[in-house]
C-alpha cells in the first residue's frame, strides 16, 4: 500500500487538492497547501509527556544570591524528623477547646501547691525547733547522767571497800572464836590470883554512855 501510494499515477492528472499525502500532492510546491498540512500536523499530534525542562542553567544566567546560597556549606537538620505540614488530629479538638476554665483550674492547682508548701515549711521549721530543744535537753541529761555515773562509781569503790573490811571483820571473828576457848582453857591453867577475866564479846559500857563521851568531846 504505501508503494502504490509513492508511485505517481499513469492517468490523466488530476487536482492537487483532491489527493492528500501523496508524492504528487506533496512535492508541489504551493504555499496554501503547506500551511493547511502544518494547521492539520500540528492538530494531530498528542504530547504523552513533556520533557523535562533543562534545570541546570549556566553560570552566566545564575543568579547571584543563587550563588551564595550554592556556596554555603551543607548543614543537617537537629532533628531527623520529617516535617508535617498537616496538623495531627490530636490537636485539631485544641482550637474548639475553651482555655479560660483551663486556666481557672491551673491557677487554683497553683495556689493549692502554694498552700501545701507554705504549710509544709511551717511544719519544717517547728520541727526544726523541736529538734534543736530536744538536743539541748538530751545533752543536759547526758551531763546529768555522767555526773551520777561517776558518783555511783566513786560509791561503787567505797562499797567495794565496804565489803572488804566485812570479810576482813568475819574472818577476824572466826580466829576470835577459834581462839577463846584456847583462852579459856589456859586461864584455867593458873593459879586463881594470875587467872583473867572470862573473855566475852559484849560491850562493857553502853552505847548511850559512848555517844554521850562524844557529845562532851
């Protein structure tokens, strides 16, 4: 088919215009024509996609603040966190949301918090006082205490004295009564006018005679 069409016919020549997109009609040259094919051309062609337009320009036509801004170094982001231009929904509720009781309520909370502290520090202080009175009455009473530690130590001697001349005493009365009888019985042995009195353990006077030589004394 399209020899048939680029082979010229071999019967009597007909007009131009009649035979579109043939060799014929094609090579002769008639400006109407020309133009009416690029008019039809160019209404038959269908761009699928257009090309992409050619980004990189020359230094002469770039700009200078564009320049600057090419020399600058490369700085990363703080955050490597992708920036959302939309609004979570979490805070699309924030712009119905009244922020008076809100507030209301804050400063109520505030001033609570401020009572507690007021009276915590209070509490803080009395305690602090009480304490510095307890230390002071615990070292008076520590004072007290050693103070009668070292009298019940200086006792604690004498009575450990005490004791002593009582053991001393009881053994003093055991030799007295193992002795007596050997006493007795060598007094026996003299004649009447040598012999002693009987040794007894009682007191020859009393203890009232006694106390009263000391009132005198």
């Amino acid at each position: 088919m399209g020899q048939e069409q680029s082979i010229p016919p071999s019967g009597p020549q007909r007009s131009t215009q009649n035979i579109p997109y043939t060799n014929y009609s094609v090579e002769k040259s008639n400006p109407k024509d020309k133009t009416s094919r690029e008019r039809s051309g160019l209404k038959e062609i269908y761009v699928v996609s257009a090309g992409q337009p050619q980004t990189g320009l020359s230094v002469k036509d770039e700009d200078e603040d564009l320049q600057k801004l090419q020399s600058l170094q490369y700085c990363k982001p703080v955050l490597h966190v992708p920036v959302q231009a939309e609004t979570p929904k979490e805070f699309e509720s924030l712009e119905r949301f009244d922020l008076v009781p809100m507030l209301k309520l804050c400063t109520r909370y505030e001033d609570h918090l401020r009572q507690c502290a007021e009276a915590v520090t209070f509490d803080q202080d009395m305690l602090s006082s009480r304490i510095k009175e307890v230390d002071v009455n615990c070292a008076s009473v520590m004072s007290a205490v050693s103070d009668r530690y070292r009298r019940l130590v200086h006792v604690a001697a004498h009575l450990r004295k005490v004791n002593e001349l009582s053991l001393t005493l009881k053994r003093i009365d055991a030799n007295i009564k193992r002795i007596v009888p050997t006493m007795d019985r060598l007094n026996n042995l003299l004649p009447e006018e040598d012999r002693l009195e009987a040794f007894t353990f009682q007191p020859a006077f009393d203890i009232q005679t006694v106390s009263a030589l000391h009132e005198k004394l």
